[in-house]
C-alpha cells in the first residue's frame, strides 16, 4: 500500500474500516488518528445526547463543544441503542466488513458482556479489538472506572508534578488519556501487520494506568537503583542540571543543559567560565549533586535581564532554550505555520481551525479531511446498507 499522503489521494490506512464504540478522549483520540491516516471511521453514538464531550463546554461552536470537536474530526457519526437487539444486530452487519473495533466498555458492565471478543472472534475473525480501560485486565482495581486526572494521580504523575514541597498537580494536558489512546494506536497497527501475516485479529489491550508505568521511564530505573521516593522538583529533570526555567526580569524562560560541553557554553555566555571548572559543577553528575546552590547562582544572573535578552544570548551560544510560551503565541509563530501544524476543515458553522497529524510520509503531513460529524449526522447513510428502509 503506497504512503503518499495528498488531499484526496490514498493514506497509508486507505481501505482500513473503523467502528468506533468509545468515547470522551482515549478511544477518540486513538480514532481520529486512524482517520487522519485515511482509515474509514465510523463513531457510534446513542440516539440520546452522544458522546458526552458534545457537552463538555464552554466553549462551544455550533451545537458541540470545542472538546469534542478536537477529538472527532474525519469521522461518521451513526446513532445506535447499543443495549437494543436492533441495535445489536445492525453493529454485527456492521463488523461483516469492518477490520478494528475500538471500545472503552467498563470491566464487567453489560456492553462489555454483549460485545465480548471471544464471541466477536468467533463471527469476524478478522478483526482487531482495541480495549481501552481505567486500570487494565487483572488486579484488584480491574472494575474501577477512571478518569484522566484518576490515572494521573493513581499512575504517579501527579507526585511527581509541582514544587517541591508544594500540592500535587496535574499535567497540563490529559496525559493519562492520550498516553492510553497513543498506546493504543500502536497496538492496533503491530496488530493489523501481524493480521496480514496470520489472516486472524485480537484482542488488544491498554489502560491509562498502564501506559502511566509505562511513561515513568526514568523515574522508574532511578528509583529501582536507589530506593528513593521520587518527588516533584517543579521544572527540574531528575538527571539533569541546569535543566529548568528561570526568572528573568520580565517573565521565566527555560535552559536544557544535556552534557559538560553544553554547559561550558553557558558559563562563557553568561560571563561566568569559573563555573564550569570548579569542582561542584564540573561534571552533570556534580551539577546534580549540588543543583540548589547551581540554581541560586545561576536564577541571581538571570533577574538582572529579560527574557528575550537571555533567549537571544544564550541561542547565540548554542545553548537550548526557549521562553515559555502561551498557546496564542505558539499559534501566531512563523515555526507553526511552516511546519503545517494547524488547518481547517469545513464545519457547518465555517472554517474550524485544528491541530493536525503530527507525522509526516515523504515530507507530506496527512490532510485534515473532513470536520467533526453533528450527532447522528451520517446514520441514514450508513445504515442504509443494512436497513433500505431508511433511503426510503
């Protein structure tokens, strides 16, 4: 299958179909990733309210709110009673032809004894199953439902976020949601290459607690050296220093210091080579050791300019940094708009403006195809395959 990627051309998952039972975020957000892929998706709502993130507002744009609006673009929407025999019946016609199911069903509740794999297996052997919960398959906690914040506090990530000594905080974006629903993506591809092989789907498998362990990466391997309950160190890294932001005279910004050489280079730019030859800052394992009294040092430099001024310097030295910039800024950046980052896809409402796929094939970023459906908008079109009635 070719990977040329050009607005209405063939996608690397052109002739791949999708149905979609989940909803808010993880399974979403792993769909709509299919379908900027070109994969043909197909949302399933219930006829009463849909997908609760149409209601998770303000703001809103149109009927739906811009939460859901950002997860759902390139998709069908169909309106099925999960739970009805009707509605049972049309989504079994429906995986006849169909390649990956994406579900978030809670351990144990009914849908997920209606839809269980192994009787799904059983009837369409070809498909790929992608189950997406709270806490995973086994374990005490299997039955708990959860939310993202839930799996950011639950997988760590809140201990670990924050200053020191300061409340638990949780990341900024739904880390504990799109890790699952990134994991989850992964799945579904390394299972639909094992099907090209075997002939035979499965069930897949992630949860957000899951993919938060997984996520640890570092603090995980620290921690099994030296037993240390790790904690938060604000904008510090574990590993690094200087690695974090600093106060200027207008605002913070931030340095990544990854070896000896690059730090060598700060001194020099901000007048102060001793630093780089004395004994507790030598070595990133000495800067480690003594990162207090390096960030005094070094914050006492800092505050006597602006931002720009050190960004400007530092870059000029070769040194990583960065202000720490608002999403408006991000938006409005030269660097965005040349990477291709942002697009538009026609809404009922005018142009809707959303971040695109973040990978590209052969220099060419997938296009934004088509916007978010209105609930229920393609059901008559969809279902008219299996009930004509409908085109009637």
């Amino acid at each position: 299958m070719t990977t040329d990627i050009t607005p209405g051309g063939p996608a690397p998952l052109a002739g791949i179909k999708v149905v979609d039972l989940s909803k808010i975020l993880a399974g979403p957000y792993a769909t709509m990733s299919f379908a900027d892929l070109g994969a043909e998706v197909i949302k399933v709502e219930h006829p009463e309210g849909g997908d609760p993130t149409r209601g998770w507002g303000p703001p809103f744009v149109g009927e739906d709110a811009t939460y859901y609006l950002a997860i759902n673009r390139g998709k069908k929407s169909v309106t099925i009673d999960l739970k009805s025999e009707e509605g049972q019946r049309l989504i079994d016609r429906m995986l006849e032809d169909a390649d990956v199911v994406v579900e978030n069903f809670r351990p144990g509740s009914s849908l997920q004894k209606i839809f269980d794999y192994r009787e799904l297996s059983a009837r369409h052997p070809q498909l790929v199953v992608l189950h997406i919960s709270a806490f995973g398959e086994e374990g005490p906690l299997r039955d708990e439902p959860g939310y993202d914040m839930v799996a950011q506090a639950a997988g760590g990530l809140m201990s670990l976020t924050g200053e020191p000594g300061g409340p638990p905080m949780k990341a900024g974006y739904a880390m504990g949601d799109l890790g699952a629903g990134l994991f989850g993506v992964i799945g579904v591809l390394s299972a639909l290459v094992e099907r090209a092989r075997t002939g035979r789907g499965q069930y897949v498998t992630t949860s957000l607690f899951e993919c938060q362990l997984a996520m640890h990466v570092n603090w995980a391997t620290n921690y099994f050296a030296d037993g240390k309950r790790p904690h938060g160190l604000g904008s510090a890294h574990p590993n690094l220093a200087p690695y974090q932001a600093f106060p200027a005279t207008d605002g913070y910004f931030v340095i990544a210091v990854g070896n000896d050489g690059l730090f060598e280079s700060l001194c020099v730019a901000i007048g102060r080579p001793d630093l780089a030859v004395a004994d507790a800052f030598r070595r990133n394992r000495d800067r480690v050791e003594n990162r207090e009294r390096l960030a005094e040092i070094l914050s006492e430099a800092f505050a006597t300019d602006t931002v720009e001024h050190w960004v400007t310097l530092l870059k000029q030295h070769q040194v990583p940094v960065s202000a720490i910039k608002h999403l408006d800024e991000i938006y409005d950046d030269p660097h965005t708009e040349a990477i291709g980052m942002i697009g538009t896809v026609e809404h009922h409402t005018g142009d809707l403006r959303q971040i695109g796929f973040p990978v590209s094939y052969s220099g060419v970023r997938p296009p934004l195809r088509t916007a978010p459906p209105r609930h229920g908008e393609h059901t008559r079109e969809v279902l008219a395959e299996f009930t004509p009635t409908l085109t009637s």
